[in-house]
C-alpha cells in the first residue's frame, strides 16, 4: 500500500514508524528540513515531558488516560527506533516558594477529583533534598508523581532520521500546498496515494478552522554539571514555569502560555520571568549558559483535546497542544486503527 505522511513532527515520525513495520511504502513530506531548525519544529522545541497527572492542571482525564497508554506503548516505540534515546520515569517534583504554598490546592484538587490520589505523595523538606539536593533548603512541600517521565526530543529525531529514513521515500524541503482526499498537490506537481496522513501541526489550520495558537517559550541552557535529575515544576501565582533536565548538562526552563499563533524568539519579558523563576529556585542557574531560546506554537481545540479524524482516504491527526510526546504514541494508534479497521471511531468532539 502506497502511504503519504504529511508533516515530520512527532506525530508523523511515529506514524511513519508503525506504517512501515506494517509493510507499507511510505512517502514522507515536510517543509522543512530532516533535522530542522528549532524555530522551524514545535516538535523540537518540546521539553519532552511524559506528565499525565500533572497535566491535569491544563487537561480532562482523556489527556491522562491517553499519557497512560502512551508511557505503556513508549518503551516499544525507542525499541523500534533503534538507538539510545533519553527516556527517564523518575517521576516528576511539583514545588513553591513557602508564600505560594495555596498553589497547589488547584492541582491537588484535580488529580483527586480524577481518582487519581494514589498517583503522587506529599513530600516535605527532608524527601525535595533526597530526590533533588540542588534544591535544598529552600523549598518545605512538595507533590511528588513517581510514575511520570521525560524523553529527549532531539534523540527521537536523530534516532528516526538514521534508523527510518533510508527505508522511506523522503521529501524535505517539500511544502504540501493542498490535500485533497488521497493526492498531495506540491510544486512539482500531483500525487496520488492510496492513503494519507494530514499531521501539519499548527500549519493544519488552512483546513481545520477551530484550530488556535498557543505560544509557548522555552529557554536552553547548558549548566556546569547535573543539576537536576527529573522535571521540577514551580508553582506560581503569575510565572508557573518548568525546569526539565536533559542530557549533558543541559537543562529546558519553560514555558509561557500566550494565546497567540506568532512563533519565533523569545520577548524581552518571558525571557525575564523565565529566568528570575528558575533562578529564584536554583541559584545555581545563575552560572549557565544561555545557548538557545525558541518560541513556537501550540495547535489546540478549544477542549484541549487531539482529534483524530477520517475523511475517506485522508486520516487527519492534529491539536495535540502541550501533550505531543505525552499523548502521541496512544493518539498513533488510534490513527493506525481508524485506518485499517473499519470500526474504529474517530477522536472528535
Ligand atoms: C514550548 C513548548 C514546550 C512543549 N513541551 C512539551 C512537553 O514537555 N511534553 C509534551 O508532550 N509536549 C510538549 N509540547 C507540545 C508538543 O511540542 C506538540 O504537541 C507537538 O510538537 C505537536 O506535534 P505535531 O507532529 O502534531 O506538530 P509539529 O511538531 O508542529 O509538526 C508539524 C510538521 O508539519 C510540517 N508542515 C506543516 N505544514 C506543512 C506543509 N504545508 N507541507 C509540508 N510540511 C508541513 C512542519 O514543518 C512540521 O515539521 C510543547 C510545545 C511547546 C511549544
């Protein structure tokens, strides 16, 4: 069977994976480059948190019954893509200053209310030092989600582009004009395929009209040793931010949450809360490097919601908002039934 995937985000690196595992020819097309440009991938740009129960602050208990299927089916995904990717569930740490200490009653609230009370402990100071000494002493109460994970972006990419694109039919730097049920309309041309996968992210707007933006910015840093060692989220009444490690000493401070579709760099503003909330929680920021700074936009439905959607031979998979790597190897699957099994229904409101 002939398959187009349009758009080499997460969502269509991890449904081209699973296309051909199923012995389909593939022909994937991007506008962008392999390894594009942080500004150019909100895929990217993710600081690659796998936080279901957190996410509840922002979602619907979909969102985490979706993350929980998707950090079941994560291991088997990094074993098909073939090489060392970062992928850690040491859980994450939910803090604030002692003069915020209300902040967290919104969250504890949801994941309760969701049946979800069992998923995380309440630490205090003695455990914040144990889990993250870097930490210490500044911080008297914590949320503690044992079961949540991070995953590298960036060794999703480079593990997809060494291990999948040689058994693929590539088209970079090729920008889709027009889907059309099964035929793609591009500069040179038309091309017809038996099936195809709309996965345009943010740019899928032109057909998907209740799409919005939601820009988000992230700061990267390369600090002087390990300064954490799983996500930290600071509560906040104005600037709740993120500290996410990485490999090599690097270290994500994210993200802002502006409802505007404008990508591209970081403002003098976020870029200054930003900062002053990671380095009011880790001081020891102060000494890092400052080696990347990348805004992008989010795609959502007014729900929060992904949909996934078949209109005969086009399957259309979008709005995964701030949950493409928490979500999408169970929103895949479901794409990859509602191709292939008659049955399926689609993911829409
Ligand atoms: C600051 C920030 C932090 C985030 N942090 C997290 C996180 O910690 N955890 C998490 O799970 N999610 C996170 N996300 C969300 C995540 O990045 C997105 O949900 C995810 O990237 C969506 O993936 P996608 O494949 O649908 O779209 P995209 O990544 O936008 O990919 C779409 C692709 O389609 C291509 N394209 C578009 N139009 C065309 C065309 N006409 N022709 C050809 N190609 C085209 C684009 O070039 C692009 O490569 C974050 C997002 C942001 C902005």
């Amino acid at each position: 069977m002939k398959v187009a995937v349009v758009g080499a985000g997460i969502v269509g690196r991890l449904i081209t994976t699973s296309l051909l595992k199923r012995g389909c020819k593939v022909s994937l097309f991007d506008k962008a480059s392999s390894f594009p440009e942080r500004n150019n991938s909100a895929s990217l740009t993710a600081a690659g948190m796998l936080a279901p129960f957190c996410e509840l602050e922002y979602g619907t208990k979909e969102i985490t019954k979706w993350g929980l299927r998707s950090l079941e089916l994560w291991p088997k995904i990094i074993k098909e893509l073939g090489s060392n990717i970062y992928f850690q569930q040491k859980g994450s740490l939910v803090i604030c200053h002692p003069q915020d200490l209300n902040e967290f009653s919104y969250l504890q609230r949801e994941v309760d209310r969701h049946g979800y009370r069992e998923c995380y402990k309440v630490v205090d100071q003695k455990v914040i030092n144990e889990l993250e000494p870097c930490l210490a002493p500044r911080f008297n109460k914590g949320l503690f989600f044992p079961h949540e994970g991070q995953i590298s972006p960036d060794d999703i990419f480079d593990a997809f582009n060494e291990n999948i694109l040689p058994h693929i039919n590539t088209n970079f730097r090729t920008c889709v004009k027009k889907i059309e049920n099964r035929t793609l309309f591009i500069d040179r041309g038309k091309e017809e395929f038996d099936l195809v996968f709309d996965c345009r992210g943010w740019e899928g707007k032109q057909d998907w009209k209740s799409l919005r933006g939601v820009r988000g910015e992230v700061i990267r840093l390369q600090c002087h040793s390990q300064l954490l060692n799983r996500p930290v989220r600071i509560m906040h009444p104005r600037f709740p931010i993120y500290l996410v490690p990485r490999p090599n000493n690097e270290l994500i401070i994210g993200a802002s949450s502006i409802e505007s579709d404008e990508a591209g760099d970081v403002s003098v503003r976020s870029c200054l809360e930003l900062l002053s909330a990671g380095y009011s929680a880790l001081p020891e920021l102060g000494e890092a490097r400052i080696v990347e700074q990348n805004a992008q936009v989010r795609a959502a439905f007014s729900d929060h919601h992904p949909r996934v959607e078949r209109n005969g031979n086009c399957i259309r998979v979008n709005g995964l908002f701030r949950h493409g790597y928490l979500l999408s190897p169970a929103i895949v699957e479901k794409a990859l039934e509602l191709a292939f099994n008659e049955d399926t229904l689609c993911i829409s409101p």
